[in-house]
C-alpha cells in the first residue's frame, strides 16, 4: 500500500427501497491500493451499497467519497466520476453487437473521444492482460462466460479506472472457468489496483483482500482482515455465516 | 399487438399477430401457400391479357402509373413514419413525464380513430389553413398513423433489450443518450427490424385507401379506368391481382430477412 489516503469512502450510508431498508448506516473505507472483500448472506444489501458507490442507485442519506469528490453531492459530476470507477456485473453486460475489441474501446472513444486507433493499441493490450490476444474480434456470443468477464474486467479497465468494482463477478460462472477470472483479478491486486469486491471466494478472500467486511441485513457487522474474520470472527452472526459457507 | 418475448434475453424477438400475412418459416413444400398464391397472380396477371386481350391488355397498359404513386405514397410514409415512430418510442419511454404523456397520448389518438377518417380529418383540416397538394395531405395522414404504431414497436424493441445494457453503458461514464445511442438502438434495430417490415406491408396496403383523396394511386387509376370503360369486374381483377404480387413479394422479403437473423442469432 502506497498510502493510507482513503479512496472510497462510504458514510453512514442509507439506502431504501420504498419502506425496505435495503442499507443502513453503513461505514466502508478502502485505501488506495486496497482490496476489500463484502461477503454476506443474499439480500443483505452488499450488491445494492456497491451499486450506489458509482450511482447505479442513489443513497436515501450518507455520503460517498471517492478521492475528493463526493459522489452524493447535488452538484456532484456524476459522468466524470463514473469513468474513474470501474464496475464488473454479475451477468457481464458485454453488448452483444460489439466485439471483444469494440466494447473495450466503446469507451474511451465515445466519452474520452479517445481517436480510433489510440484506443484500439490499448484495447489490445488489455484483452492481452486479461489473456484474450486471441480474441479481439470474437463477438460476445462466440466466448464463453468466463471469457465475457474478462472481457467486461477489460472494459472496465479500459476507462482508466481509480478504482475498480465486482459485484458477484464469478457466481453467473461455471466452476471450471472461475479461476480464469479470479486469475485476472489476482493480477490486478497484485499491480496495486484499488478494489472493492462483492464476492463469496473465500480463496481469493485470503490470496488477496487486506479487508473483509462482513454485511447482514443492510448492516456492517464486522470488518477485519480476512485471516481474523475467518478465523477469529467476533460477532456470532458472522460465525453463523461462516459455518454455512465454509 | 406488439409482445415481447422476454424469456431469454439473447433471442428477444417481437411478435406481431395481426398485419400481413407472413410465409410460415418451416414451409418448405413446393406447393406452399405462399407458392400458389404469388405465382397463381403472376400466371393470371400474364394469361389473362392473352386469352382475352380486350379489356385485359388495355387495363395493364394504364396501371402502371398508379403502381409508381402506390410506391411513392409508401415510402415517403414510412420513411417519415419510422422518423416520428423512433421519436414516439422514445417519448413513451422518456423520465421526462411531459413527453411521455405527450407520445402515449398521441398513440391513443391514432389507435382510436380509424385511417379512413384521418385522412379525411387530416385533408380537410390542413385545408382550412393552406391548400396543400393531396399528395401532401396523404402522406401527412399515413405519417400521423403510422408513426404511432412504429412508435409502439420501437417502444417494445427497446425495452427488450436487458437492463443491464444501458447500466453498462453508464457504468463506464456514458451520458443517457449516447448510451442511447451507441448501445441501446443498435440493438434495437435488430429486434424490431421484421416488425416494421410488417408495417410497411400494411402501409402499402392501407396506401389505397389515399385513392379517396383522388391521389392516383393503383386503386384510383383502377377506378378511372372502370369508370370510363365499364370494365369494373375485369379491371378490380387486375388491381386486386396487383396488389396481391406486390405485398406476397415483400411479404417473402420480410420472412427471409427474419430468418437470416434467426440463423445469425442461433451461430
């Protein structure tokens, strides 16, 4: 870790869905090159405060940083903050009448006016990274779901990113083809890359991730480094949890 | 009348159950429906002048000009018609309520009132203002009409494109619209391509109706020509016969299109 300045910052985040608290008061911090991992039973509301950290949902009250803009603002430049943070869907939202390429370089050339050719050398070089050097003008259809993610990490990527999201990138995966994804994810960890990962792989959890923040019912119970939280949890809503996945 | 079949979202197709009649894809004998009907037409269109040339011969001699204002009438309708569809598909799905209610409101104009009195209303109302040629007010009133159901069809394309794709597109700092734009219509020009085919088949075959505006087209030269001659059984032979040449054609059109996406879809 380079330095301890916060990249994003969530405060006392709330977030409801009409009368359902689906976030309540959450605290998350995650210092520049820090992976922090969000695990937590299903509709605990991870997924939904990740969405609203590049304002895919809109906090109900709290705030959001990243650097020093505050996401939540009124006057907060929604767009230019979105390109600084990258996101990673579950269901990989390639667009299908793009190829490989094409959606890495859709980006920076429409909202960067990035020219053509600029975009495509470093489009190249990300399908390279994620081990695609061979795919650039597959279309979505012809890969396969690992293939697409990796595909879509590159598309991220692509944008520059200050920091990047993963809501739940493995569960719409295939077993076999986990690893290829979590491979890549591994790699960007390593090359210091900011990141805040919704995710249930307990493997990468403890390859990777300096924090684990543990999520129920809207709620942070518990943040910890993975090898405390795993081992040594304090609250026993975590313990419940853990027995059921471990 | 539009459905959406939303069940897997990489075979999103519409459905369209009234319109034209449109070749079953897995007809595939030779004496298809399709087969008999358009080379039955086109064998009477050709034996009929030579078996018996009076009247035959001079009917098809003075159609053809009525054939080129059909054509002109329904492409110069559907053009401006897919122009304002797009914009009313885009309305009715707008956040902005003041447009949206503008767009639904004008589709529940249009769908209420039958084409016939359109064109009358759009006719005789334009003309209280200026005179504008009948060529003018027709198309004006297939527009008007036309534009509200591919505005429906647009609508339906573009929410069957998953949700996913325009978070995507925001995801990586796209304003809506060229999100819009880059993402989301590409998509939906696919979907709703064989629809619209089946609207323009409609089209030309509700473009007779602008014979009543004295615009000649087939229908009215047909008229014409009946009323000078008296020949009415024979010549709405040869109008009808026409027009069943003209839209079984497109008709096969549109299905092989349709299938050529299929095929693309199914790779």
């Amino acid at each position: 870790m380079s330095s301890n300045r916060p990249r994003v910052k969530i405060i006392d985040a709330c977030k409801n869905f009409g009368r359902i608290e689906a976030v309540k008061n959450a605290n998350i911090t995650v210092v520049k090159g820090e992976v922090v991992l969000v695990i937590g039973p299903s509709g605990s509301g991870k997924s939904t405060l990740l969405r609203c950290v590049n304002r895919l949902e809109k906090l109900t009250s709290g705030e959001i940083w990243i650097d020093e803009d505050c996401l939540t603002a009124y006057h907060a430049d929604i767009r230019r903050i979105r390109e600084e943070v990258g996101m990673v869907f579950q269901s990989f939202n390639l667009f299908p009448h793009l190829s490989a390429l094409g959606n890495v370089t859709v980006g920076p050339r429409i909202v960067k006016k990035t020219p053509q050719n600029e975009a495509e050398e470093v489009g190249r070089a990300l399908l390279d990274r994620v081990g695609l050097g061979d795919k650039y003008n597959s279309y979505p259809d012809q890969l396969s779901g690992g293939q697409q993610q990796r595909v879509a990490i590159a598309r991220a990527l692509a944008m520059n990113p200050k920091v990047m999201l993963f809501d739940e990138p493995t569960s719409a995966l295939d077993p076999e083809m986990i690893k290829e994804v979590l491979d890549v994810m591994l790699g960007l960890a390593k090359d210091g890359m900011t990141m805040l990962v919704v995710s249930h792989e307990m493997g990468f959890a403890k390859a990777a991730a300096h924090k684990v923040v543990f999520m129920d019912n809207g709620e942070v119970i518990e943040t910890a480094p993975p090898e405390v939280l795993f081992t040594n949890p304090q609250s026993e809503r975590t313990q419940t949890f853990l027995d059921h996945i471990l | 009348m539009a459905e959406v079949d939303r069940s897997s979202p990489r075979k999103t197709r519409i459905e369209i159950s009234d319109g034209a009649l449109i070749p079953e894809r897995d007809e595939r004998a030779i004496f298809s429906s399709w087969r008999i009907s358009f080379f039955g037409a086109i064998a009477l269109l050709i034996l009929l002048p030579v078996i018996s040339p009076e009247p035959y011969r001079r009917i098809i001699t003075f159609l053809p000009d009525g054939i080129l204002m059909t054509f002109i009438v329904t492409i110069l309708s559907i053009v401006f018609a897919l122009i304002v569809g797009l914009f009313t598909g885009l309305g009715r799905i707008s956040r902005i309520k003041i447009i949206n209610r503008i767009a639904t409101v004008y589709v529940e104009v249009v769908r209420g009132i039958p084409l016939l009195v359109q064109l009358f209303y759009i006719y005789y109302a334009m003309g209280r203002i200026v005179q504008v040629p009948r060529l003018v007010a027709a198309v004006t009133a297939m527009t008007f009409c036309y534009g509200a159901y591919l505005g429906e069809i647009f609508r339906a394309g573009i929410q069957s494109i998953p949700k996913g794709q325009m978070e995507a597109a925001l995801a990586i700092g796209m304003s809506r619209g060229q999100a819009m734009s880059r993402i989301i219509l590409p998509q939906t020009i696919r979907v709703v391509l064989p629809p619209v085919g089946n609207e323009f088949i409609a089209l030309l075959k509700d473009s007779s109706l602008v014979s009543i505006l004295a615009v000649a087209d087939l229908l009215r030269r047909g008229r014409e020509f009946a009323s000078k001659t008296f020949y009415y059984f024979e010549t709405y032979t040869v109008v009808a016969l026409v027009y069943l040449v003209i839209t079984l054609f497109f008709s096969k059109l549109v299905s092989m299109m349709e299938e050529r996406l299929n095929r693309r879809e199914q790779q």
